[in-house]
C-alpha cells in the first residue's frame, strides 16, 4: 500500500482535465478493486445488521476518497466537502467538470 499515493499523482485534475483524469482515476482505481465504491455499485453493507463488514467498507471508501483527494488541485477540494462517500464526490466532479455538462461548455 505505500505506493498508492505516487500512483495517483501521475495526472492530478486543475479543472480543465476532467477527460483525461477521470480516464486515468478510472483505470487506477479498478487495478486497484476498488471501482464500486466509485461507481456505487459496492454499496455500505447496513451497519446494524454487520458492523464489522461496514467498518471494512467505510475503510476501502476512505482510502478511495483520499485517492480523490491526493489527486486533485487543493482550490478543489473544498467542494468536495458535504461528500459523504466515494460515489458522492465521483458524481459531484462529473456532474461539474464533465464535457457533457452543457453549462460548462459555455
């Protein structure tokens, strides 16, 4: 696990290369196993019925998110901050920086 943190710096998203680092993110994350908590089809077991499931998912999300973090320019990240989850801040850079969203176009 120490080299999580330069493998996710190989692109780091400004906000203008949102194609580029999301293709990148996307293949790191699923070398990794971890492509669930991005695309929110890993949900969070139900913590009353499996705490200990629960705690090891929250782990795995944390970690993802903080490859999230490590990832992107700082004046970004406090965006990031009502994100809960993985899945949260991955729909959050999508719906703002994706060159499909017709407002950023413009």
């Amino acid at each position: 696990m120490s080299s999580d943190k330069s493998d996710v710096s190989l692109i780091r998203f400004n906000g203008k290369n949102y194609s580029a680092w999301a293709f990148h993110f996307r293949i790191f994350v699923k070398g990794k196993e971890a492509w669930g908590h991005v695309d929110g089809s890993n949900p969070a077991p139900d913590k009353n019925k499996d705490k200990d499931q629960h705690a090891k998912w929250e782990v795995k999300d944390t970690q993802v998110m903080a490859w999230i973090l490590g990832s992107i320019e700082p004046n970004i990240i406090l965006n990031l901050r009502s994100s809960h989850t993985t899945s949260q801040m991955w729909t959050y850079l999508k719906k703002i920086y994706s060159q499909r969203n017709t407002a950023r176009r413009f």
